[in-house]
C-alpha cells in the first residue's frame, strides 16, 4: 500500500503563485507518517513550494487541512478523487466544520489522529473506508511517537525544528478555534519523550508548536528545568500571565527561551473583557507594564500577536496598538485582522447579527481576499479595517523600524545570539507582509 500525505498552500498572488518562503516543517506531517504502520509506503509533497504529481500511483491520500488552506485541499482533493483515488482530510478545519469537508473527500477525520489513524489505514486495505473517523483529546498527546522528519529533507525549510509538549489551551476567548478544537482542554506529553525527541534531531533551534506551552505552570516548570541541560535554544507561544511568576520566567530563560508569541490581542480594558480574555487583565490593568518589565527582566525577546476589528475597536485605537508595539520595540509583532472561524463563538454571533460577508463561507469565497474583512465591524467599514491592517503591518516592518527596534539592549541586543536571530527573520517576515497581503485562496487552476 502506498500513501500520500499533502500539506496545501494557501493560494495564489495577484501576480501569480506563491511560494512560502518563510515555511516550517509540518510537525502533523511528521506524526501521521510515524503513525502509519511500517510496510506502507508514505510520499509526501508540501504544496507551499513544490509541485503535486498527481499522476503518480497512490492508494490513499491523506490532507491536513486549516480554515486558510481549505479551498486549496478541496481542489487538490477533487482532482485525486477524480481520479478514483480515496481522500481523507483532516486537521483543524474538518473538525469546525465536518459537514462541509465530507463534501470534499472520502473520508474525514476530526480532533487527534493517534486513537484513531491506524484504523482508518486497516480500513483502506479491506477496502471499507468509513466516512467519519472520530479522533480525540484524552490521554498523553503522540503518546511514544517519534515523527518522521526524513520526510522534510531537501525541501528548504527554516532551519528550526518543530515540536510539541502540549496541546490545547484551557482559556476559551470567543474568537479562538483552538479552543473550540481542543474542548477547552490541555493535556501534555511525558517530558522524556520531549527530551528524547530533541536528542534525536539534529536541529538546536526548536519551535515547541504548543497552543500555550505556560497553561500549566507546574508542568512548564519541570519541562524546562529538563531542557536546561541540552543547551538549546527555544521559542513557543504562551500566555502573558507568564509573568506573573517569576520562578517560571528565570526556568523559562535558563533552559534556552529565546521569547515567545504572546496573544496581547488588545491593549484596551475594555476590548479585552468583550473578547473573554479577562486573564489578560488580572486584578488591575495598567496596560501590561507590570508584564513588559518582566519580560524585559529576563531578556524575553516578544512576538506580540493582536487582533484588530473588535467591537469595541475604533481606526484611533488601532492606531494606539501600533504605537504601543514600536515603543516596545517588540522582536516581532502580527496585526491580524480578527477572523470569524467556523464553530467560534465570534462566527456564531455574526451569523445571527447579519454580519457576515462573503455568504458566511468566506473562506470558500472567489472573492475573498488574504487579510480582508470578511465581516461587518462595529465603528469601521470591512473595507477601512482591512486598510488599517495592511497598514500596521507596513509601518511596524519598515526598514526604519527594525532598525529602531533593534536597539533594545535588554531583548533584542542582549546578546549576540539574540540578535543575530532578529536581523535574520524580520526581514524576511518584512518580504511576507507585502507577499500575503490580497492573497487569492486556492489556485483555481486544477485539472
């Protein structure tokens, strides 16, 4: 038996195809290939930089798909099930929203694929796929799984290697499908098998994929007390309230952290309390100075995310959060137009508002673009957010401001490593903005 495991691209540029220059290997990628039994045969091709061979012989194949790359999968599905080759699809997507995606394949798999993967692959062999296979969130996340990264060689990705110690995240912010995909859970791996995985990798640079690799101090601190003595270098995403505790932030730095990606999300009170992200808040918001100097402390080199399109947003408050992230002089900072995710609380809200645009399905939608509005905000027009968004973005990686936020001496010069590190990736996230920017979804271009 062969299988063929695809990662979509989002889609195409007003000036043609896009390759992701600033693409990572796919960790799910690697799990699935390890989870496949050992006489199967696995190809992989990643959609972001290479060419699909549709006509090479296969038995199965297998798409990991998000909201983003939905359309794409769907395309690339059509033209394998065309060809009377089955197609599961699975991932963050098809567990929003599995109506629509077994539309698009043979086969859907939703939630966790460990429970449920080899299953589906004994299934395929006596020719009896089922149409839905129901994976879960219970137990130990890739539970003595190694992923296959002999797959990712020659393929041209940053040189960081992607891991994971947890999964989920117990906060439940309405706008966020992580959330709703992983049932307001958090479960984590044994240590040693985290510590294994990166002994058996050549890669000292790790990008630990974890939705919030802090949601549990306890077990944060005894993965990073573990990591101290592999003198690696680090980043994650967490929550602010990482700050609050200072035994975590000094394990944090010592075992390797470069910084992490922090959901600020808003700098307004208010905002925040309107998003359910009241952990943001705390007992008294001072607009996270108290934070920021914790994190300066201890040299946290930031990568603050917000999102921009809030009720409660204005085009002057949004306009606030930009200044607040240059005179910060964050490593790095996302302005992400807020996104209404299918199965959020946010999507629901807008649909029975009659907010959306694009039909509601603007993922699917010709005319939906990459970083638009596809809903109606409170105080702007879609088309005035969009704008304001592109140009946060603009302004934040001007050549001007990576230099300005070069120059702080306790983050992004504190030592040579860190920036070195800077200097490499902002200009290249620099490149990505006026890349991704009106993105067409999908190619459209399939036979």
């Amino acid at each position: 038996m062969k299988l063929t495991l695809i990662k979509p691209n989002m889609g195409r540029m007003m000036t043609g195809s896009y390759v992701d220059e600033g693409r990572m290997e796919p960790l799910q990628i690697g799990i699935l290939a390890a989870l496949t039994p050992s006489d199967v045969e696995v190809a992989f091709y990643d959609d972001r930089m290479e060419a699909i061979p549709y006509e090479e012989f296969t038995d199965l194949v297998a798409i990991t798909v998000e909201t983003f790359t939905a359309k794409r999968a769907y395309e690339i599905a059509d033209v394998y099930r065309k060809k009377g080759i089955p197609v599961v699809l699975g991932g963050m997507h098809p567990t929003l929203i599995p109506e629509e995606a077994i539309k698009y394949a043979d086969a859907i798999m939703t939630g966790d694929a460990e429970n449920v993967w080899e299953e589906m692959i004994a299934d395929v062999r006596k020719g009896c796929l089922k149409s839905i296979y129901e994976g879960d969130f219970r137990g130990k996340p890739q539970k003595n799984v190694y992923p296959r990264r002999d797959l990712f060689k020659r393929k041209g990705y940053l040189p960081i290697s992607l891991m994971q110690f947890s999964r989920g995240c117990t906060n439940g912010c309405h706008f966020c499908a992580t959330s709703v995909y992983f049932k307001k859970t958090h479960h984590c791996r044994e240590i040693q098998a985290v510590i294994n995985e990166i002994k058996d990798q050549k890669l000292k640079l790790i990008f630990f994929v974890d939705d919030n690799i802090v949601a549990d101090h306890d077990k944060a601190k005894a993965l990073f007390k573990a990591l101290i003595p592999l003198k690696i270098k680090w980043v994650s995403q967490g929550s602010i309230d990482m700050a609050d505790d200072e035994d975590l932030m000094a394990l944090m730095m010592q075992s390797g952290c470069l910084g992490n990606v922090i959901g600020f999300e808003s700098i307004r009170a208010e905002t925040l309390t309107g998003m359910n992200k009241g952990h943001n808040i705390g007992d008294a918001f001072d607009g996270y100075k108290r934070q920021l100097a914790v994190l300066r402390k201890y040299g946290h080199q930031t990568w603050a995310a917000f999102t921009i399109g809030h009720d409660e947003d204005t085009l002057a408050s949004i306009r606030d959060t930009l200044e607040f992230a240059q005179k910060n002089k964050f490593a790095f900072a996302a302005f992400n137009v807020l996104m209404p995710y299918p199965g959020t609380a946010l999507y629901d809200d807008l649909l029975e508002k009659g907010r959306l645009l694009f039909d509601g399905y603007w993922w699917l939608h010709d005319d939906f673009r990459f970083n638009h509005a596809p809903y109606k905000p409170m105080k702007m027009t879609p088309e005035e957010l969009s704008t304001i968004g592109f140009e946060c973005r603009k302004s934040f990686n001007t050549l001007k401001s990576i230099i300005y936020r070069a120059t702080d001496l306790k983050t992004n010069m504190r030592t040579p490593y860190k920036f070195i590190t800077y200097l490499i990736y902002n200009p290249l996230f620099r490149k990505e903005v006026y890349k991704k920017q009106n993105m067409i979804l999908g190619n459209g271009d399939e036979e």
